[in-house]
C-alpha cells in the first residue's frame, strides 16, 4: 500500500517569519520521520507530501495515494484542520484520523463543548467572548480561565490565564482578541487534578489506551498546563498513569466525548477535576501530536508498554478496517 503523508513542518514556517507560538502545532523532522517509519515497519511504502498547498499541486499533477496519514494542522480559519481533510475527500482518496466535519466542531472549543452539554458530558460552564464588549455579559463566578477558541498546544495560554477579577478577565480578553483574532473561550476554572485520555479505534471498537495525569512541578508556571511549561515539559512537567476510580471515570467521559463527537482512528480527551473531584471534559484533540518522544499521547502509551510503532500500527489497521467498511 502507498500511504501519502500530509502535515505542517514547523521550520517551514519559522522560515518564513512566524512565531514559535504560531507555529508550536506544526510538527518537527523527527515527528515525520518517526512516522514515516513506523508505517514502513508495518509493509507499507511511503511518500512525504506536506502541507495543503503541496497536496492540492500534487492532486492536481494527478498523483494519487491508497491511503494518506494526514497530521496537517493548517495556518488560517476556525476550520484550518479540516481543509485537508476536506480536499481529500473531494478526491475520495481515504486518511487517517476524524474527518472534516469533526476536525471542524472539534477545533471550536465552544461548539464541542457545546454538542457535549447537549449530550448531557460534564464540561465547565462557558462563555463565548467575540469582541471587547462581549466581556461585560459574562456571568460566571470567578475564578475563570481564558483562552483562544480554536487554538492547541497550549497556544495563548499562561498563568494570566486563570482569572480572579472583572479587571484581569477584560485585560487578558482584549489581549487574546487582539493576538489571535478570533474569539475568546471564557470557561469556569477546575482546581482539580488534570488528565489526558489516549483513545484508538473508530465507534464501538474505539477503547481506552489508557489515563495519565499531568503533574507540575515547583518549577513550573503554577495552575496550568501553559505553553510555556508544555515547551519546557522536561523540567516542569512529570507523567503518571492514573489507575482506579478516578482513571475509570475519565477513561468512561473520554470515550463517550470521543464518540459523541464521532472520532475515529486515535486521539486524546483533557479533563480536569473540579473541587469536588468530578471530572469533566476540557477539550478534545482528534489530531494529537505524534512526536515519538515529546507528544502526550506517545508518552502516555510508552508509559503503558505500548511502542509507537504498535501505536501508529493501530491507527492504520482502524483506517484500513473504516475504508473496508466504506465508513
């Protein structure tokens, strides 16, 4: 099988003068050779397209693939993630990974969280701030958390981020307003212990790959799980599965979000605990970063015994088993 390989080289774009904040999604050379690998590992050829204008040039040249493993997050739009995605299933041509009606609401924290109030999933009551004076409508109790609605990577978030006053929270909305350009997540603050869910599979066979629990430590930027401390992980950050009830409760929330919103293949669910120690739903992440060392998800199956080849292994056998299927 030829697997096309689409995604975002960061030093692509650093080249080009754009921020390590802008460019903190994008994946490194390792990231793609670390794949690359693990799916020649598995008997498959392979072939390095890059990002969507590489994709649409070579569409358009007639190059086509039996599968592609698409990892692009794209640069511009609330629905950056989906336009490769998008493109691809204009050319009926199958890839890894939710499509582009998932990568769409899953990117928009506030729809997701949306869909899953609705669907009646513990998520921190929110606000949705899309200009200066949207800040005076929120009524929320404090403390609150603020950030971007439609950025990951810990993109815009920093210990400012956690909000105590009326002043504070229309200082850091004005600022992420005028940084991003786009709106503001406003969201009750969860003191509690923080987790990250690794799901595989598609539907009912998805299932739990297991829980980890994010820990900072004394040198780390306090109370989240910032950009900062999660580009500095190595010494501000420790990992540890969660086993028992709590990792139960997270691993049952994870995957009925995971399926609510129709993922397929792998991702990673965030929750936090409130101060009760409930969990909830902070966000979901349909494309989680594959670096075979850095990225949560490896982590979180390394810690589980599980290699990163039988990780992408998985992720290919779900893809191949939905295109079989027609799904």
């Amino acid at each position: 099988m030829m697997i096309g390989i689409t995604y975002d080289l960061r030093e692509e774009y650093l080249s080009m003068g754009f921020s390590e904040e802008q460019t903190a999604e994008f994946d490194r050379v390792d990231t793609i050779e670390g794949i690359e690998a693990s799916i020649r590992h598995w008997g498959h050829d392979t072939e390095r397209i890059g990002h969507l204008r590489n994709l649409v040039s070579r569409l358009a040249g007639g190059a086509r693939w039996d599968l592609v493993f698409n990892i692009a997050e794209g640069m511009y739009g609330l629905s950056r993630e989906a336009q490769v995605p998008a493109l691809l299933e204009a050319y009926r041509i199958p890839f890894t990974f939710s499509d582009a009606r998932v990568l769409m609401l899953a990117l928009h924290k506030a729809n997701t969280k949306q869909l899953l109030r609705d669907a009646g999933l513990a998520t921190p009551a929110f606000h949705l701030v899309e200009r200066p004076e949207d800040v005076a409508r929120v009524a929320l109790p404090f403390p609150l958390f603020a950030k971007p609605v439609a950025e990951g990577t810990g993109k815009g978030i920093h210990p400012q981020s956690r909000i105590r006053t009326p002043e504070q929270l229309d200082t850091v909305c004005r600022e992420l307003l005028r940084a991003f350009r786009q709106p503001v997540l406003v969201e009750t603050f969860l003191p509690g212990r923080e987790v990250t869910v690794g799901i595989a599979g598609t539907g009912d066979d998805a299932r739990v790959l297991g829980v980890m629990e994010v820990l900072l430590r004394s040198t780390a930027e306090s109370d989240v799980y910032s950009f900062t401390n999660k580009a500095q992980y190595e010494g501000r950050v420790d990992y540890a599965l969660v086993e028992g009830p709590l990792a139960q409760e997270a691993g049952a929330l994870a995957l009925a979000a995971y399926r609510t919103l129709g993922c397929r293949d792998a991702g990673r669910i965030d929750l936090r605990a409130d101060a009760q120690g409930r969990m909830s739903v902070i966000e979901l992440n349909p494309l989680a970063g594959l670096n075979p060392v850095h990225s949560d998800l490896p982590i979180l199956c390394r810690l589980r015994g599980i290699s990163f080849d039988d990780l992408i292994g998985e992720i290919l056998e779900s893809a191949q088993r939905r295109v079989g299927e027609g799904a």
